[in-house]
C-alpha cells in the first residue's frame, strides 16, 4: 500500500463518496475511483458497499481506516520531523487545575531533563473541555477525571486521587446529615470533584443549602476554613495549602473516595513527546 491510496481512501470516508473525495484531493472524479479500485485489488477484499450515490464503509474497511489514520499521522510527524531538523518542538498539554498544582511538578521537571528541546505548552480547563480538545486535535494530551467515555480518544490511569471532605475544625463527619445548614463550596458544574460532593450530599437524602461557586482551589480552602462551608477535595490539593491544620479533614467513604486522573490522547495515535511523558508517569 503506498500513503497516496490511504490518503485517497480517507479523504473517500470522510466525504462519503468519490465526488466529495475528489473535490479534497483537487482530482478528477474517475482518478480517485480508480485509486480506489486498486486498493481493493492490492487487499483482495471490498473496503464499500456501494448504496445508491453514497459509499458505506464494509468491515474490512473500517479496520482499515483506523490504521490509516494511524499511518498517515506518523508520516506527517517523521516529515515534520525531518524537515523542520532542530527548530522549536512543543508538546501541548491540558490539565485540570488540581492535577497542574499538585502532581505535575515532578513529572514536567524530569520531562524537561530528559528532553530540553521540547516546549511544554501547558493548557489549564474542565475535563469536558480539555476532552474535546485532545480529540479536535488542538491538544496534544491532557489529564482529566475519570470517566472518558468519548470514542476518539486513548487512555491510562495517570493518577489515583483520595478524595477527603473539608470542613472547618469539627467533629468527625461521615455523612452530609452531620453538617448543619450546610453551605457547599465548589467549582463550576460539570467539575468531577463537585459532582462526586453532590453524589455524596444525595446519598444522605439532602440537598446543601446553598452552592458558591469559586474560580480556585486555594480559594475554596480559604473559605472553608473561614467557616464558610464545606468542599471535596484530593488529598494530593490540600497537601499543597499552608493553613491546612486550620481545616477538618474527613475521609469519604466507599466508591465515591476515589476517582483516577487520566491522560487522554486520541486514538489515531500516540505521538512520541506523549509516549515519552507516559512513560515516566508509569
């Protein structure tokens, strides 16, 4: 198979036919057919079905275009490589706030040591966010709270958070019943951690009485140990904040104590700056 016919082949799924795939790729309609027909011919097996105007991917084809997208990214990446020799190398990386403060020092500073001449571009946002950069292509890799359900992306457990509930000094809670008038501090909706508190809130049958939302985590754990109200925070965060004798720390209990940080990639392929980065997180 030379690149050429996969190229021709993509461009046919994504277009959803020859005429659209012909348009891409700046060629006459019957060139692009015939590039076609003689991928088949090289593979023995028919990559379409052919429905009326329209071309449907067979089995065979499906698996084929899952390595081609594969394919054709690493001979852009060697040709990027090549041509551009010694100049300016970046890897664009998206994180959650939480997983930037606490548990990316390390890592970037040995990544940094092992390969000076890449760049890190570091991006910080929500996990929905950052998901659907990865998977846009404007991201290289990110790290995101579990779950990541999106079918164009890879993944690997990065990190295992311990989730802790954070109050003003207080006797021991174990459910949300042993809050008074609770006031709930947290990020905006959609963030993993406020999702597990609120998780934690509607186990105990009840609702907190009020949600401020804060734009940081030194600012929720701030406002917590003013008496302001009470947040779920990563044990790994609060390790990092200073009055965090000033704070009640209670362990939450079951599945909901847990939650794994995820690099995410997508699933054309892993470039090699973020094999590198993989590798020394393992």
């Amino acid at each position: 198979m030379e690149l050429s016919d996969l190229r021709c082949f993509c461009a046919v799924v994504e277009a959803g036919g020859v005429i659209g795939a012909a348009r891409r790729l700046h060629r006459v309609p019957s060139a692009v057919s015939t590039r076609l027909r003689s991928l088949e011919d090289k593979l023995g097996v028919p990559l379409f079905t052919r429905e009326a105007q329209r071309l449907r991917l067979t089995e065979a084809g499906s698996r084929l275009h899952a390595y081609a997208l594969q394919l054709l990214s690493l001979a852009d990446e060697a040709r990027q490589a090549v041509v551009a020799g010694p100049a300016r190398q970046a890897l664009r990386l998206g994180s959650m706030e939480s997983t930037a403060a606490a548990r990316l020092p390390k890592p970037l500073a040995q990544f940094h040591a092992r390969h000076p001449a890449v760049e890190v571009e570091l991006h910080i946002g929500a996990p929905p966010e950052l998901k659907q950069r990865v998977a846009a292509g404007e991201l290289d890799a990110a790290f995101v709270a579990e779950p990541v359900a999106n079918p164009r992306l890879a993944s690997a457990c990065a990190f295992r958070e311990e989730l802790l509930i954070v109050t003003a000094p207080s006797a021991p809670v174990r459910r949300a019943t042993d809050l008074a008038r609770p006031t709930m501090l947290a990020f905006h909706e959609g963030c993993p951690y406020r999702q597990r508190l609120e998780a934690w809130f509607e186990r105990s049958g009840m609702q907190p009485d009020r949600v401020v939302e804060l734009a940081s985590y030194h600012a929720i754990l701030g406002c917590v140990a003013a008496g302001m109200g009470v947040a779920l925070m990563p044990r790994s965060v609060l390790a990092t904040f200073p009055e965090r004798r000033r704070l009640g720390q209670h362990p939450l209990a079951g599945r909901l104590g847990t939650i794994e940080t995820r690099l995410v990639w997508p699933r054309t392929g892993l470039s090699a700056h973020v094999s590198a980065l993989r590798e020394l997180l393992q």
